[in-house]
C-alpha cells in the first residue's frame, strides 16, 4: 500500500494531483500547526494581464491549526468566481466546468478552510482527473507522537508499505525512521512534466489545476506524469 500524507492546499497545483495519482491512499494532514502566506488558502491563476493571486481571507490568528481555520464571510466567493472568469471565460474549456465552480463559489457558503479544500480536491481528482485513489484523514486516527514520528506513527496505522513525500521534505524527515519500520520511501520527481496549450503566453507552470483544466479540459489527466506512466 503506497501512501502520501499533504496538508490539504486551496486548488493546488499539477503536482500536488500527480502525487495523489501515485498512491493508493492519500491523507488530509489538516491537523497541524496553521502557516501564514501558503498554498492553504491561496494559489495562482493566470490571465491576460499575467499572473494574479486569489486568497481567502482567514484572518491573522496564527495559534490554529488547519482543520480549526473558519472562514467569516463569503464575499471572497463571488470575487473568485469573478476572477475566475474574467481569466478563462475564452480558453476552450471553460464552459465544460463552468457549472460546478459556479455552484461552488455562488451556490454554498464556505465556513471552514479544510473542508472547502477537501471538497475540492477529492471533487477535481476523482471527477475530472479520473484518478483512482481513495481519500482519508489524519484527524481519524488520534495521533499522538510529533514530527518524523507522527507520520510513522499514521503510516503504521493505515498498514503502508511504502510512503511517497514532497520533496522539500528531506529538510525534516529521518530516512532511518523509515527503513526501521519497513517502510519504503520515495520521493515525487516534479521534473519533466509537459507544456500545455495556455491562452496567454508566456507559459507558466505553477499555476492552480484550474488553469490546466479550463485550458485542455478532460485531456488533463494525460499532462499527470503517474498517468503516463500507466498507460
């Protein structure tokens, strides 16, 4: 059983989609500490006028944690949604989503930040990824350790036998920790991913997955580097 553990990101990027396409389980990590100015409650669109920020104002409490973030209003829902079309109302793809983020942002109202993200990445990977996996939370399993330990402690847990990490990782995790436990770890290789037709050049890549998907549409899932591989 491979598994990737990520705190859950608003409308993250192709990367964070490819690593839930290389596991079999992937887990919400939204019960840890709140950072300020991430991908948790922001990410990047890209217009005709080039890249702009669409954030949702979480307030400036830090002591939080991910899962406890509310959000206060719903007027950043109508912005988004404005924002959303006026960057990709003309890109060939647009009217094939429309209907669903219309009723996200306009239809319902967002009290919590990790509900809202969760909702929207099991939604874009099952629905319009066709990606095969299936979603937990770290929240279900009382975890009590910290650190290294506590993803060991979670991936025990879930039975894992190997366990997929981001990159950036190798800065905190122990590799020992991992090869104690008979766990093996792999690290997700971001390199290599193809360009896809934009509507405004020049091509930026690290930009929201609904960039990708107003753009080229159900053919998204073939830009997924795991998807490649398995076809």
């Amino acid at each position: 059983m491979k598994v990737a553990i990520l705190q859950s990101n608003y409308l993250p990027w192709l990367g964070y989609f490819d690593i839930i396409s290389s596991v079999d389980l992937f887990i919400f990590y939204d019960d840890l500490q709140y950072t300020k100015n991430d991908w948790r409650n922001r990410n990047k669109i890209k217009g005709p006028c080039g890249l702009q920020w669409i954030t949702i104002p979480t307030g400036q409490n830090l002591k939080r944690l991910i899962c406890e973030v509310e959000i206060k209003n719903k007027v950043w829902q109508q912005k988004h949604w404005k924002s959303l079309k006026n960057c990709y109302a003309k890109s060939p793809f647009f009217s094939y989503y429309e209907k669903f983020f219309e009723d996200f942002y306009l239809k319902n109202t967002w009290r919590n930040l990790s509900d809202l993200n969760q909702y929207l990445i099991k939604k874009i990977s099952h629905d319009f990824l066709d990606i095969k996996v299936e979603f937990d939370d770290s929240r279900n399993y009382f975890l009590k350790s910290s650190k290294c330990d506590r993803v060991i402690e979670l991936l025990k847990k879930v039975n894992a036998t190997s366990y997929l990490s981001g990159p950036s990782a190798k800065k905190y995790l122990n590799e020992s920790s991992f090869r104690e436990n008979d766990i093996k770890l792999d690290w997700m290789n971001y390199d290599n991913y193809k360009d896809y037709p934009q509507l405004h050049s020049p091509f930026e890549r690290h930009v929201s997955i609904v960039d990708m998907l107003f753009n080229v549409g159900p053919d998204a899932k073939f830009f997924l580097n795991n998807y490649n591989a398995m076809i």
